[in-house]
C-alpha cells in the first residue's frame, strides 16, 4: 500500500444552510441542505503514515500546529485509522486556500481533503459517499466537499445514511459567490456552538427545519429550470432565517457587524436597479454575493463606493475532490 | 364648553413588544404588550377648534405642517368631531420632546397628547380607558401612553376591547432606559408597513405570538416581584425576537445598523463584568439600555469609549396623561 497521499477539496458555501445537529457526536444535522462548490477556496493536504514519528504532525500553511487543532485532526485520524486497522502515527501537511473561520467554510475543504489524502494514504479505496459520511465526522460541511458544483447533503438519521450526493455537478448556468472580505479574523462564536445553542433555545428552530425543507424543493426545481433570480431568492431568504434564528436564541446573538448591514443595503439597492443579486452569510460577518458574471462589475463597483479598500474575490462553480499524487 | 385644551403624554417603550396587526384599519394588535411610559420623552399638544378656520391647521414644533403628517393628523381628529357631532375645524399645536421616527416612540406620546387635547376640547369627558381606545386609532404605541409606569395593552378583537390599563403605574423598583441616540434620521421602512410585511411573510411570525403571551407572563411575574434581572432578559429576549421576524421576512430586512450591534455587545460585554443591563430596540436603529441608576456612570463610560460623541439620555418611569389647562 502507499503510505502516502495529497488530495485537494474545495470550500463549498450553502444555499440552504446546515444549521442544527440532530446528534453531536456522529454530525448527523436537523435539515438536508444544499451547496455550491467553488473554485476559488480550496485545501491541499497530504498525509503520509509514518511508523517512525511519535505521533501525528500536523503543519498548516507550513507552521507546526499543537492544540485544539491538532487534537482535533488526531481525532479524526483516528477513525481512519480505525477503518484500516492501522495504529500508525502520520504527518498532515496542508496549504488552505481559505481565511480560516471568518464564515468562508474552511474546515469544508479543510475536512474533505483530509478524509480524502488521510483514507487513500491508509490504503482504503472509498467511493465518494463513503469519502462523504467520512468528511462529515470531521466538519459537517465538509460533507459536500466531496462533490463539485451543486451538491445536496441528505441528513438522515445515522452515520451509514447522512451523507451528501451531487446534485448538479457540472454547471452550466452562469452563476458565481462574490465574496467580500471585511473582517477576516477568528470568529467569536464557532459555528458548532452557534448552532447548538440556537437548536436549543430559539422557539423559531422547528420551523427554520420545516421551511428549510420547503426551500430545498424549491431550490432544486429552480437549479433544474436555471432560473437564477429564484435560486439567489431562496438562497438569502434562507441564509437570513438561519440568522434569526441565531436572534431569536436566548440570549439572542448575531455572526452580523456593521459591514454585513451595509453589504445587505447595497445587494438590496443593485436588485432595486435590476441587477439580479442575493446575499448569503454563514457564521461569520462576510458576506457572498450570488451573482452572475455579467454584473462582476457594477456589483464591484457598487461595494467599492462603500469598502474602498476591502477585498474581493469571485469565485465560480469548482470540482470536487480530486488527487494530486 | 371649553374648546381648547391642552395634553402631555410621555411615551413609553414596550418591553414586550408590539408588533403585527390583526385589524390594519382598527389597530387591533396580534398580541398583548407591556411597556414602561418614560419621564424624559413627551409631546405637548393644545387643540382648539375654531370655526373661523378654513381647515385644520398643524403647527409642529413651531413649524406649519402640511401633507402626509397633516392628513393623518385630521383624519384622527374626525374621530374625535364624529364622537363629539361637531365638524369645526381645530388648530393643533405641538411640541414634540421625542426626536421623530426614530425608533422612540414618538408616535406613542404625540398620538395620546392628541387624543386627550382633542377629546377635551371637543367637550368629551372620556374615560382613561376610552382615552387609551381612541389613541389607539392613531398610532398602536399611544395605546399604552395614556397611563403612567408600566402599562399592558390588552390585544383585544375589537375597537371595543383593544385598550391599555395600568399594570403598575407607580414604579416604586430601580429601573431605567438609557438611550443611545446613535442616529435621528427618519426610518426607512415605517413601523407600520414593517410588522404588517413581517406579519404577512414570517413563517416565524405564529410562533411570536404566542412567544410573546408567554414573555408577557413571566414579565408581569417579574415586576410583582422587583425582579430586575428576569425583567431585563425578558425583555432583550422579545425585542431580539421582533427583529429576527423582520430578519425572517420574505424579503428579509433590519433596522438593525453597524452601531446596534456595537451597543449590543458593549451591553452583553458588561453583563460578563456583572453590570446588569439589557436592550431593547424599537423600529429603528437606537438601542434603549434597560438598566438601574447605580450603574448608569458604568454604562455610560462604556458606550462612550466606543462612542465618544453619542447622545445619552436616562429616563426613569414616567406619568400618565395629564391637562395643562
């Protein structure tokens, strides 16, 4: 067996947001939920198993990482090596392409490719939906990682179903996540507390399940039919109801700041234009912009009046995992 | 009979919030809601009719009003002519000690002053109970303006059965609104046409209401018994709660801006120091701090190291209606 393996996962962000955890501990979620795959975010990792270490190494974006992080990564090493019956110690080197935790959905790709060099480098041939329920015991979005272009996470109610399926893999639409960077540091709220206390204590959570499902039908006939304004409708609708149940939690908290206001403003007032774009924000105070590439432009333009100097990056349908060795 | 008279109304802020109408055209709300009247805000109004007018004739801030506020102004004082069977035209005078439309109810003060001045110079001995009836008409918030400290509007179904009463009209407990003024400017959206499409939209929108009945319980409990804490959380909680409706609407939108957040962590981040202070915020983007006298030098220094040039005001509980004749 080679010992040794690099796989690359790109970020996904979701139209119908992951948001809840039916079961902690195996990430089974609340709702199915659906993404697209982007081009622009990606992780590049290679694992290698190598008796001779003392233990699992893990280098990010070439620093020796300890702590949580790396906790974390041995954990989830574990179940790999569990699944190959193998007790070998490995060093992870990964370069993330993504501003870690500022809602860009790091750990997406971070956990894909992981599952994807971590199981190939340990000798077990996955298929993609195994690589799929694997990923997501690391990061739940990390689920549809696996998967390019449109990608639909069934939640299920076990390990062996909850796992996610392309759903449109090869795009032709013109579609594309403008992402604005306005605050990449630490987010101060992670995502998995976020959303446990919000499942716990918001009286709006059964329904954010119930119209979440609504949307995802929705959501998918209008992919099928390409009808762009319908998918970025349904999409920031969604995403903004995944914010108030975040307010509606007790006590009420909020991944927003003032910028994210003011990009909400600007994407209100281009649709009022007759520019067709919709916002989405996950949990963190960036903010993407779905939009088709006709408007790149004013789009641009119209947050650069504001945010002269903030960052901006277009980002298109991406593939899905793939291997670099 | 006297054919001027002259009113103060202080307005109040609710705690549990007012929001969505069951009746556009009567003001009939979809929940009950309890509010503290505020000594520091109020609208001082004399109504005359005189038949030697051409018309009604709105001086506003010694400022000859005409248009939109005017129209309305009149259609409120038919109510009264109709009560009282007269059609003179009236000269309304008014101070406004509220800046306008900014989330401070200033519709809640000047309404009730209306109705008092009107109804009493158009010989009409009404009742604290059908003073409350009348305001109502004019803007919901005015409902509970009529009475001093704190205040319940009962829902009601019927122009009838819809009014305020006192819940505890001499507050004898520590408590306080300290609010941040952070912008005057006139709304975007009106209350009125935002809780109706929050109403319409919402899916969360059923779950409020009977959210808020329960939040009404265990504020009155709280108040009986001088439980400031409880009355703080509460009432944090149900205004969270009204703008994650809004957030949930189709479309979405806020009257959150970058400073509500700020002020929103400045209040959570003193909560972790001990300081017991909750917000609350009404149809617009100025934070009222629910708060005690003991801390107000407290919060105080600490909205203004965040916010050195801000507006501060601190109003205690305040009366009921009152005649300056």
């Amino acid at each position: 067996m080679t010992n040794k393996s690099t796989a690359r996962a790109h970020t996904n962000i979701a139209l119908i947001k992951y948001w809840g955890k039916a079961n902690q501990e195996l990430i089974i979620p609340t709702n199915d939920s659906l993404s697209l795959t982007l081009d622009q975010f990606y992780t590049d990792t290679t694992v290698e198993f190598d008796a001779n270490l003392n233990g699992d190494q893990l280098v990010l974006n070439n620093q020796l990482i300890t702590g949580k992080m790396a906790t974390k990564t041995s954990a989830f090493l574990d179940l790999i090596r569990n699944m190959a019956s193998i007790d070998t110690p490995a060093k992870i080197t990964s370069i993330n392409h993504v501003p870690t935790a500022a809602g860009l959905a790091s750990s997406a790709s971070a956990f894909a490719a992981l599952a994807a060099a971590g199981s190939d480098a340990a000798g077990l041939a996955l298929s993609r939906t195994e690589l799929s329920r694997l990923a997501r015991r690391g990061s739940g979005s990390a689920t549809r990682s696996i998967f390019g272009g449109f990608a639909e996470w069934i939640a299920g109610d076990s390990d062996a179903n909850s796992y996610a399926q392309p759903f449109q893999e090869n795009v032709t639409m013109d579609i594309q996540m403008l992402t604005v960077v306005v605050d990449a540091t630490e987010k101060k709220i992670g995502s998995r507390a976020g959303m446990q206390h919000a499942l716990s204590t918001s009286p709006f959570f059964k329904t954010w399940v119930t119209e979440s499902a609504k949307d995802l039908v929705t959501i998918k006939e209008a992919i099928k039919r390409a009808d762009f304004a319908t998918i970025g409708e349904i999409a920031e609708n969604n995403a903004l109801q995944m914010h108030a149940i975040n307010l509606s939690a007790k006590p009420g908290f909020t991944y927003f700041n003032g910028a994210t206001i003011q990009l909400l403003n600007i994407v209100q007032e281009l649709r009022q234009q007759g520019i067709p774009a919709y916002a989405t924000m996950d949990a963190g105070p960036n903010v993407k912009i779905i939009s088709q590439s006709t408007d790149t432009e004013t789009i641009s333009n119209a947050i650069k009046s504001v945010f002269p100097t903030v960052t901006l990056e277009v980002a298109k349908p991406g593939p899905g995992i793939s291997f670099l060795n």
